[in-house]
C-alpha cells in the first residue's frame, strides 16, 4: 500500500491512496472489495431499487382458521361444565344439583316434557332451541354434529364438587356399613371412568378415589357415560394415591389391586371392608400403588385376548365383591 502524488487539470497537487493488491482502484471499478460495478439505477447486482420500479409481491395467503380444540387438550377453567343426555340431565336435576340453565330442543318429546317438567319445579330456566344450536354447544367437547350424543338436552352448571376420603369414610359409617372403596389409578379415558363410577354406584360402593395428576377428571362425557350415577357417588380427588391407600389402610380397609399376575377372585376372600384399585387402561398399577396392595386379584380368562377393558374389568370386580358380600355377613 503507498500514497502516489498526482495532479488534476488545474495543476493542483492531489495525493491518492493505492495499493498494490488486486482491485486496487476498486472506486473506479465501481464496488468495494470486488463487487459488481453499479448499474444504471444504483444498484450493485441484478436487481433495481430505483424510484418508480415495481418490486416483486409476495402474494397474500389466507390463513385457515385454526380448528377447535378438542375439550380434552383444554384447561378445565376455559371450559363450561355441561351435562348433555337424557339420563345425565334427569339425574342432576333430581339430585338437586345447582344447574345455571337448560337447553332443551324445540318440541320435547315424552321423556324429554318430564325432564323440563322436574326443572320448572326446581326453578331452573329451560330455553328451548333448535338442533343446531345444541350440536354448537357440544361441538368443543367432541359430540357436536350428532343428535344421539346430546340426546336433545344440555345443562349448564357449576362443575363437579369433589369430596374428601374422610366423606367417603364417613358416609359408610352413617349407614353402618364396612366401607367400599373404588380407587382409580391413573384411568385417562373419561368414559371408562363414567362407565366405572355408574358402576361402582349399582354395586353399592361408597365412594371413588382418583388422582389430580395422570387421571381424567369427572368432565361432562364422564358424567353422560355415568348416566347420572356421578350425582349421587362421592368422589374424592387427591394428589397423591399412595398415600390415599394408606389413610384407608389406618381405617381398616383392606387393598386389593386388579392385576393380571393376581389371584382368581374366585378364590380370593373380597368380603369386608375394601379398596379396589384399578389401574391405567395401557399400563395397570404403577409400581408404587401395587407396592401397597395388600393383594392382587384377577379376572379368569379364557380366548384369545388376554387383556379387558378397564372399565368392564371394574365393573366385573365390583359385582363378584357384591356377591361375595351377599354370601357373608357385611
């Protein structure tokens, strides 16, 4: 690199900076560092920036709006509570139930005129609307756009009131009976744990555990697949179910965790005071909750699959403890 003298027309000393590199008078070439000289409109490269050219648009794309959530994938608090079916609504609404208001569909058919009727009474307001205002309703919870779903009837209310094991406890004592417990580890499907507490309700169980985490809670398809019987069953919530297991163990009850690797409940003794823990569809009991068992039992089997349906296994359960206790003294 050197500075050079040199003069200009007028005979003016002029120092200019050089250098000894390639592209050394890079001003004159028309870029820096060896780019493309300038074109025409002041541009360095292929494209024009000048004032007037029409740039290339990017062509506006509309969005598809975004499909509904699925009420599963949602927070319980950005949900209203709904009961819908026939049975489901009835029940509630016999139950005493605090229900904000009922959508019923224009012209009530028989069964549906009693419901309204019991509701009027009850002094709930009732709104008679077309199908399609129903389908809307139950849309975000899966059972939109199929009237056998909803059956004609929506209920608005105030959510589920979850009890605690002690209630659980104590409701067997007010009827002088040794408690019947229903424990639910890690169930996920809210129609098994409908079909489970409908269940557990006819086999005369006093209650049903099932946890905060890794569980479904009662949601308004558990309720339908219920067909009320979360109307009438306590149902407590807890964080942990291991140590649930153990305040009904300090009580007196006795474990007893549905499981494959069990005893036949044929020959297993089920009388008494009693948990029945039933496990995740996929899974079964976790470690920890088999670990506090104080046995397993299982269902007798015979075909060529070797697994049942939570919910069926459950209610199979609870009605061979029904039967056993009809052979001893409760």
């Amino acid at each position: 690199m050197a500075y050079r003298k040199s003069t200009d027309e007028g005979g003016r000393s002029r120092q200019r900076y050089t250098s000894d590199r390639p592209n050394a008078d890079r001003r004159e070439n028309g870029g820096r560092f060896g780019d493309k000289p300038r074109n025409e409109s002041g541009s360095r490269g292929g494209r024009s920036y000048a004032y007037g050219d029409e740039r290339p648009r990017r062509e506006k794309v509309n969005k598809p709006a975004p499909a509904p959530v699925p009420a599963e994938e949602k927070e319980p608090d950005e949900l209203p509570f709904l009961i819908f079916g026939r049975n489901a609504v009835k029940e509630a609404v016999k139950a005493g139930r605090s229900i904000d208001k009922i959508l019923v569909q224009t012209e009530p058919d028989g069964s549906l005129k009693e419901i309204v009727g019991l509701a009027k009474d009850a002094k709930i307001i009732v709104h008679e609307v077309n199908r399609k205002k129903l389908d809307e309703v139950c849309l975000p919870f899966g059972h939109g756009g199929n009237t056998a779903n909803h059956q004609g009837i929506v209920a608005y209310t105030a959510g589920v009131e979850y009890c605690e094991v002690s209630d659980i406890l104590a409701l067997a004592n007010e009827k002088g009976e040794k408690p019947f417990v229903v424990v639910l580890d890690g169930v996920e499907d809210p129609h098994n744990l409908g079909s489970i507490i409908r269940s557990a309700d006819c086999a005369g169980a006093h209650g049903v555990i099932l946890g905060k985490h890794r569980s479904a809670p009662v949601t308004a398809a558990a309720v339908k697949s219920s067909a009320g019987a979360s109307e009438h069953m306590l149902i407590a919530r807890v964080v942990n179910i291991s140590a649930a297991l153990e305040e009904l163990k300090a009580a007196g009850l006795w474990i007893a965790g549905a499981d494959m690797a069990g005893q036949s409940m044929y020959k297993q003794d089920m009388t008494g005071a009693l948990a029945l823990v039933i496990g995740n569809e996929g899974d079964g009991l976790s470690r920890l909750v088999k670990e506090r068992c104080d046995y397993l039992v299982s269902i007798p089997m015979s075909g060529h699959v070797d697994s049942l349906n939570a919910g069926v296994a459950a209610g199979i359960l609870l009605f061979e403890k029904r039967r056993q206790n009809g052979c001893a003294k409760n």
